[in-house]
C-alpha cells in the first residue's frame, strides 16, 4: 500500500527546511575543524552520538584516500535504511487489512489516522476508523469528524468503555461490510503510566485473537520536535506491542530531522510516514534517498 506523495524533488526541499542546516562537504580534504564541525551538526539534527561519530569517521577515512566525502556520507546513512520499504505498509492476503496507532498524549496520533484515512479512501480502498481511545475527551467526536471528512466509515464506543472491545468489534464490523482497511485508534499515553501500557498490550492481543495475522502494521506515532526523546518512546512502546513501523508527526514545525536515523540504527525500527502540515494530503512516505538528498544540498 502505497501513499501519494509530493514530486521527488519537493520532498527533497522538504528535508532541507527541516534539518538543522544542509552539510557542506565540497571539498575532498576536510580538516580536523571541518570534520568536528561536521559531527556537531549531524548530532544538533537528532542523528545520536553513535551514529554521528561512525559517519564522521567514515568521511576522515575518505579523505585520507581521496574520495569524495559527499557520496561517502550519503551512502553511510543510506545503508542505515538498507532492506527498508520504499514508503509501502503492509498489507493483508486477504479480509481487512488492520493497521493499529498508538503514541503519547499529544504526538498528532488522530490527526495522522484522518491523513491516513484521506489517502487510503483517495486510493479507492474502503476504509474504517475504529475509535479505541475511549477516555480522551473529545476524542471519539474529533476522529468521527475526521471520519466524515474523508469519507470512511466509523465505529465508536462507550467514553470509558473498554477500548479492546471497541478493536474486536470492528474487525467484525469491516469483515461483514467488506471493508478493505481499518485503522484503529488508541488513547494518547506516557510511555510510564505502566497500567495504561498493559491496556495497550491487551488492545493488541484482542486483536490477534480475533484475527490471527493481524495487526499487519502496528504504528507508533511520534511528535518529531522532541527529538531524541522520541527514542526513548520507541524503545518503551516496543517493550509491550509490537512496533513495526513509526509515524513521525510535526516535521513542518521541527528544525531537525536526524531521528529517522537514529530511530532506526539503535532500534531497528523503520520510519513508514511522515506528517508535513495539517491539511488530509500532508502525509507522505519517508524515502531515504529524499532524506539524503535535502542533507547535502548545497547551503
């Protein structure tokens, strides 16, 4: 399943206006203040230490040798990404593909849901919103506004009702109508609140009991202007459901873009989209060679 996205060239924009600065590296021979000079702005755009240091010392080794620092930085980060989908999500062999959200209060997790919602109906897939965030208030009303908007079908239930009931009835709710693919909401939580975490995992395995295959992305969906404390969401996410994807939201307001790397070098996990505005079609797939591209364009 594939998502509409902007020509190749605009994405590359877009990651030109949110990284910190572009990375010169016209030169072939880079001195000791040009390469610490280097590894500050990678670690300032949420690369992670670890990986800011490794791709530094990949650039001095090339031009030790006479390389072209450029093409060895770009193709350092893109081996991070080696093996990933090119902007697709998974989806079922058959029945309603299921793609379950989760994120921390106030990560954009509903606003990426409609997005999500817009482009799978603007593909012509029949889609349903299940809104499993029974606690939040406002919540069912906002993603059923959502729902309307774009034209999905909706399932609501009780506010403080139990929101694996709420997943269990509609997989069978899309299996009946013939629903090609349900997103399933779940309430914004602290990746500390321990009791509201189990809830989660619970949600998750309602879900497997109902449909074995299923969930067939379990997405997490982070605020991107917290930077490097979206990590550490990530890695307590995935102590308790099975993160296959991550969302990150907000890249329109955030001036670093450098976590989709370190997401993915100390956690393995891939980011799927990435949310670049409020409008329904501002959600596109994260495409490394965009990323690399808007990097190094020249300043």
């Amino acid at each position: 399943m594939r998502f509409l996205g902007r020509k190749r060239s605009e994405k590359s924009s877009l990651w030109r206006r949110v990284l910190a600065r572009a990375i010169p590296l016209s030169s072939r021979t880079l001195d000791a203040d040009a390469l610490e000079e280097l590894e500050e702005r990678l670690i300032t755009a949420d690369f992670g230490v670890e990986a800011s240091m490794r791709f530094v010392a990949d650039v001095e080794k090339a031009t030790r040798k006479g390389d072209e620092p450029r093409r060895v930085l770009a193709d350092s980060i893109r081996a991070v990404f080696a093996g990933d989908a090119e902007g697709g999500l998974a989806v079922a062999d058959a029945g309603p593909t299921v793609y379950l959200v989760a994120g921390v209060n106030g990560a954009g997790k509903t606003t990426t849901i409609g997005k999500m919602a817009h482009h799978l109906v603007s593909d012509g897939l029949g889609v349903m919103v299940a809104a499993a965030d029974t606690y939040r208030a406002g919540a069912i009303e906002q993603l059923e506004r959502w729902a309307d908007r774009v034209g999905a079908d909706f399932v609501r239930g009780k506010p403080g009702g139990d929101p694996a009931a709420v997943a269990y009835d509609a997989l069978g709710a899309a299996r009946s109508r013939g629903t090609d693919v349900v997103l399933i909401d779940t309430a914004g939580r602290l990746h500390t609140h321990a009791g509201l975490m189990r809830e989660l995992a619970k949600v998750e395995r309602v879900i497997r009991k109902r449909r074995p295959d299923a969930p067939h992305e379990t997405l997490l969906v982070l605020d991107a202007t917290v930077g490097q404390n979206g990590l550490v969401q990530a890695r307590e996410f995935s102590r308790v459901i099975d993160v296959t994807g991550i969302v990150l939201a907000k890249m329109d307001s955030t001036a670093r873009g450098g976590i989709v790397v370190a997401l993915r070098e100390e956690l393995g996990i891939p980011v799927r989209l990435v949310g670049v505005g409020e409008s329904p079609g501002d959600l596109e797939p994260f495409d490394p060679d965009d990323f690399v591209e808007g990097l190094l364009a020249a300043p």
